[in-house]
C-alpha cells in the first residue's frame, strides 16, 4: 500500500467535496479511539463506499482506513488504482492474514460491510439476528467482521505469550503469517469493533453529471452500471451524506467475559479454545454491533413521508391531511428520544402547514408523483397507488424505479418509528387538526419563555403575560384571524381588538413577534424574516381549526399580514392592515439608518457607536423605549419587501388609517389602496392624532370597523 497515494486521496476527496459541493456530516467522532485497532462495520448502499468511505473518514478522524472491495472492479488501470490504496479484492488469496496483521499490530484499520454486498433494496429483516432480503434470495449478515476482531485479539494474545515463553519458533511464524515486517510490534490496545451506519438524504434519481460523463467515456455501458451512476451520481452531487459511529466495543472486554458465560453454561468446560470461543461469540457480536448500526440510522423527512403512505388505510389522501401526520408523527419521532433524527424533522416543521411551499415535502411528493406511487385527483386530492408502491420491481432496478420503497425499507426495521405513525393516524380528522393547534401554540409559548427567561432583567422586564401569544379559540367557532402586534411592542397591544372579534364568534391567534415582548435587546438581533416566521407560526396553528382565515396586523403587523397574503398566494379569505407601516414620518428609517451603519463602522475601528436611539413610546407598558439601529434597519428591509408585493394582493382588503398618525405617513393607506390588485378593497380613515389608534380613545371604532369588514366578506362567501 502506498502511503503517498493514500495521503494524496484525502486531498482528492476534499477536492472532491469542494467541487462536487457534498455536504458530508460525521457524528460520533468522540467515540473514537484513535490509537486503538479498529474495525468499521457499516451498512452498504453504494458501490463508491467501498473506496471513498475510507477516505472521507480519514480525512475528517485522521485513522487510516482500508476497506474490501468486489473482485469485479479491480481491473485496468482502476484496480491498480485501488490496490495502491490499500483497497483489497474480496477474492485476495491473503486477504483475511492482511486484515489480522493490520489489526494485531494497529499499523491500519479496516472498513468491513457484513451484509457482504450493496444492499440496494435496503431490505433488512430481524428476527433474532439479521438477515438481507436481497429479493433473489435471503441471505444472513455475514459474521466474518466479528470473527476477524476475535481473531485479531485472540492470535495477538497468542503471539504476547509466545514471547513470553521464549517460544521463538512460534514468534516466527506468526509474523511471518501475518506479514509483520522485522521490528514491527503488536498494538498494546485493545482491538475494537465501531459500528457505523451511513444515511443519505434525500435519496433521489434522474439524470446527472456522472451519468453523462460515463457514456462519455464507455460505449454500450450495462444497464446495472447506469442504474448506480444515476443513483450514486445524483448522492455525490445532491445528498448530505451523515455517518455516525456509534461507541466501540472492546473485543478484550467481550470476550473476558463471553468466557465467563460459557463456563456458566457448562461447569466442565474448564479449557475454552479460540476456535469454541468464536463460534460461541460470532453471531451474538454481529447482532449486536449490527443492531447498533440499523438504530443509528438518521431518521428524514422521507422517511416520516414513506411511513405514513405505508400506513394509511384510506386510498385517497388530501395534502393538508398528508402535512398534519407528517408533522405530527415527526413530533413523536423525536419525542421517542431514541433514534437520530435528522434537522428536517426538528427545524420548524411548523412550516409544512402554512400554505406555503416547503422544499422537503415538495420534492419528495414529486418524487411520488414521478414514480407513480401518488396519483392527482383533483386540486389537492391524490389517489395512493398501493399496488406501485409495493412493487419491489428487480433488486438493481428498485433505486430508480420505487425510491420511495428502499426509502421506507430503510426504517421499517425501527418498529417504534412505524408504530408512532399508526397510532396518529388512528386518531380522527378533528383530533388531528385540535392536537396539531395545540402542539403549535403551545411551542410558540415555549419559544417566548425562552426568549424571556434568556433576555430576563429584574429591572426592566415587564410581566411575562405582557409578551407572551395568546390565543382565543372555541371550537365551535369556524372563522379565525390571525393578528399581529406592532415593531417594538408586544401581543397585549392587540389583546383588546382581539377579545372584540372573539366576542362576536371569531376565533384569535395574537401573535408574538421575533425579539418583542422580552427586552430591546433580544430585538437587536432579529431579523424581519423571523418576524415574519413568528406570524406564519400563528396562521398555522389557525389554518388547522377554522374554514375562513382572515391575516391581520397593526402597523409592523400589518407589513406582515400583506407578506403573508402573497406569500400564501391570496389563499386566504381577507386583509386587514391598520396604520400599515409602509412609510414612516420618521426620515431616519429610509435615509439616514444606511448612513449610520456604514458610520457605525467607521466608528467600531475607535470603539465607539451610535448603536441606539431612545424615545419614549405611546404605551410604555407595552413598548420598548429603546431602539436599535440594526432593528430599524430590518424594518426598512420588511417596508421595501412589501411594498414590491403590493400588486400581487387579490383578496378582499380592509385599509385602516389614522389621519394625523405621527409615526406611519397617512399616504400610506392610499399608496396601499392604489398598488393592491384585489376587486374589493376599502379605507376607513380616522380622525386620530395618535399611532396606537388599537388602545384608548376611539378604539372602538376601529373595532367595530374590523368586525364589519369580516362579516361583510363572509356574507359575500355564502351567497
């Protein structure tokens, strides 16, 4: 094996993640014993494991790594390639003396796959042990990874005793067996066995770069080949690629005691050869370390996907009903605690039900569609086609003609996962969609405990209630709006409007923005996008429970409610902006806060700022007083992201506006009413020389306006 051309290969596979953009992940790194012997015995997937494997963990662990490849592809200039490398031909007449010389005396570590082939199904079934279901024909994971750790610490024991005893002899022939080079010593550490699970996600076909440059190069390629380049090609460009080692087992260990249960079993059996040892020993270490690896599989969004077609009984399925037992298995999922679970099912899933495209469901339900597993009905209706999904086509075929099936193949050996799914989806329609509008608010409450106790000051913070959402629903109830406080304020600045509408049958979601509600700092450093994602959290707990939805907001929150309206492309029942803050008075937002960034700047190299302004505001219990530039900065960013959406409202819009408000230029409900492209649309101006025209004097009015408009578009829906 040359070491330049093993060193050279950790330099080709970051060059190689570098071009290709692969999105390698390791974990577990700390369970690592870089000075111990080790064998790494992995599921297998891919024909490029075999080769890259080593490499990447090398260039990520620094333990150098050889592995066993098929017989096959050790041919031209390749196969003088990969022997260089340290890759081994499984049919290497040394092949199993190398491996154990290696092992015994640390110089490498060894890659092995125990399910002794690419298991391009992902079939995997248990019971007691391990078997492959490779379609053909099923066949046992092999046990020569667990007999070979065994061995390697068994002869090196053998080899430490021979020593010992002057037996020179003995000495000679094991080195000379084992191929250890004249001053060569065994490893004084334990040989231990890690085992390794890879995932991939998302798992995905179609034609790539791989595939065209292979047919570039080789005529008339075998259709088995090009089924790998599609699937191995579209992984290397477009997959994160996530291995996990899971904590080593001390082969020392595992068989003192091992011996320790055979003479227990058998009170006579006072002298315990190797051989008895082992195979007492061989399929208990390989259920174990291969159970190891099956359980650290990374659990996706695909997965949660492939499950819950898998399981639901019905042959028609909504999308919104797909989302709701997507989110709400996730949520058990992770709530097991036992598995590794990956960020597409811990990240926000929230955003799967807000009427928006998420890119996680919508590539695998294209997927879906493409393979024939989904059929569209009408609008969002599709048909299950169970018979395609079954269909477990030619093992070298099943990757790019049922993808989701090897999916679903991956997990359906972790019954817990399946079982979280089918008991959601026992549950009725309206348990559903009540559990997923609790489970929602109830993490938006958590999310502003945290944000309170994290920014919490004995002086300056106002009561916990004062910043927190709320929520004022009656199931009977089946129309909602979701409402949204103003920059710089809190929920309780919409509570008195919301108990109006809730008074008359409407259900509220008072939301709470992104860094308000806590202290001015924790507004320093968010973004409008989180605001935004804090609105969007409200309209889906409210999307779940109520047939007509209404998007409101109070001046910042009005900038939202527009947001969302487009962004849910008009799929709502109506717009209701008050004192909507598309343009302020205030020239600082749109002229000077740039100037003051590019100052700040200047000024950071003096260790001076101007980081804030104070002013004190309308309602100082529910408002900041202090206002950061960075802030006001984001607010300008949301006025210019709106006021480029305008033209793309439809729906009806109520337009409210003080006429002297000293914040928000009284222009700005006309500029709205002028660029807005919805059929019916109104101002309600009044006479206020106040901002916060939601609180105090003349509030009702504004109300009752509110109220009017709602009912008015309702009416219109019935006739």
């Amino acid at each position: 094996m040359s070491n330049i051309l093993y060193s050279s290969s950790h330099y080709f596979i970051k060059m190689l993640e570098s071009i290709l953009d692969t999105n390698i992940h390791i974990h577990g790194e700390e369970h690592l014993l870089h000075d111990s012997p080790t064998i790494f015995v992995a599921n297998h997937f891919t024909r490029f494991e075999t080769f890259v494997m080593p490499y990447i963990i090398y260039s990520h662990t620094d333990m150098e790594v050889r592995s066993l490849a098929d017989h096959s592809i050790f041919v031209g200039y390749f196969g003088k390639f990969l022997n260089k490398v340290g890759t081994l031909s499984t049919m290497h007449e040394s092949r199993d003396d190398i491996i154990l010389g290696d092992l015994m005396t640390g110089r490498k570590n060894w890659m092995i796959y125990p399910e002794g082939a690419m298991v391009k199904n992902k079939k995997i079934i248990k019971n007691g042990g391990f078997r492959v279901d490779f379609l053909d024909g099923k066949d046992n994971v092999h046990t020569g990874a667990a007999v070979m750790a065994m061995q390697a610490e068994l002869i090196k024991n053998e080899y430490k005793h021979a020593q010992q005893d002057g037996d020179i002899i003995k000495v000679s022939e094991i080195r000379k067996k084992y191929f250890m080079d004249a001053n060569e010593r065994v490893s004084y550490k334990s040989t231990v066995v890690v085992p390794v699970n890879i995932t991939y996600t998302p798992l995905r076909t179609g034609v790539n770069p791989l595939m065209s440059l292979g047919e570039k190069f080789v005529e008339n390629i075998d259709a088995r080949i090009k089924e790998e380049l599609e699937i191995e090609g579209n992984i290397l460009l477009n997959s994160e690629i996530h291995i996990h080692f899971d904590e080593p087992i001390d082969m020392s260990e595992y068989l003192y005691h091992a011996r320790k249960e055979m003479k227990c079993h058998d009170e006579e059996c006072s002298n315990i050869s190797d051989t008895q040892l082992i195979n007492f020993c061989r399929h208990d270490l390989t259920t174990t370390f291969m159970d190891a690896v099956y359980k650290n599989i990374l659990v996706n969004f695909d997965h949660i996907f492939a499950l819950v077609l898998e399981y639901y009984q019905e042959e028609f399925i909504g999308l919104h009903e797909l989302k709701r037992a997507i989110f709400l298995a996730a949520r058990d999922v992770v709530g097991l605690k036992l598995f590794n679970v990956h960020h597409s099912i811990t990240d926000e899933l929230y955003k799967l039900l807000t009427d928006e495209q998420d890119p996680w469901f919508e590539s695998v339900l294209t997927l879906s569609i493409e393979q024939g597993i989904l059929i569209h009905v009408e609008d969002e209706l599709y048909k299950i086609n169970k018979k395609a999904y079954e269909n477990e086509h030619k093992f070298h075929t099943i990757r790019i003609k049922n993808t989701l099936r090897v999916i679903l193949n991956e997990v359906s050996i972790l019954g817990d996962i399946g079982q979280s799914v089918k008991d959601n989806l026992a549950k009725n329609s309206h348990e559903i969609k009540e559990e997923v509008f609790h489970v929602i608010y109830n993490r938006d409450k958590k999310l502003f405990k945290q944000d309170y106790n994290t920014f919490y000051s004995v002086i300056l913070s106002k009561p916990k209630e004062i910043g927190a959402p709320f929520v004022l629903y009656k199931a009977e109830y089946n129309v909602g709006v979701v409402l949204s406080h103003g920059y710089k304020s809190s929920p309780s600045e919409i509570k008195e409007l919301s108990q109006y509408l809730h008074n008359r049958g409407i259900n509220v979601y008072g939301v709470r923005l992104k860094g308000h509600g806590t202290l001015s700092e924790d507004l320093r450093d968010s973004t409008w996008e989180e605001w935004y994602d804090s609105f969007n959290r409200g309209f889906a707990a409210m999307r779940q429970v109520n047939k007509k939805l209404f998007l409101a907001g109070f001046s910042t929150g009005g900038l939202l409610a527009i947001l969302g309206t487009v962004r849910k492309l008009n799929k709502v029942d109506g717009l209701i902006v008050i004192n909507a803050a598309l343009e302020l008075q205030d020239i600082r937002v749109d002229y000077v806060v740039p100037t003051l960034n590019k100052l700040n700047d200047f000024l950071s190299l003096f260790n001076a700022d101007l980081e804030y302004v104070e002013s004190e505001p309308e309602f100082p219990k529910f408002n900041y007083k202090r206002n950061y530039l960075k802030s006001l900065d984001q607010l300008r960013l949301l006025m210019q992201e709106c006021k480029n959406e305008l033209s793309l409202i439809t729906v009806p819009t109520l337009i409210v506006q003080g006429d002297k408000d000293p914040v928000v230029k009284p222009q700005s409900a006309q500029k709205i009413l002028e660029e807005i492209s919805s059929k019916v649309k109104t101002i309600q101006s009044f006479k206020s020389s106040r901002h916060v025209i939601v609180l105090g004097e003349g509030k009702e009015k504004v109300f009752e306006s509110v109220n009017t408009f709602i009912q008015s578009c309702l009416k219109e829906t019935e006739k």
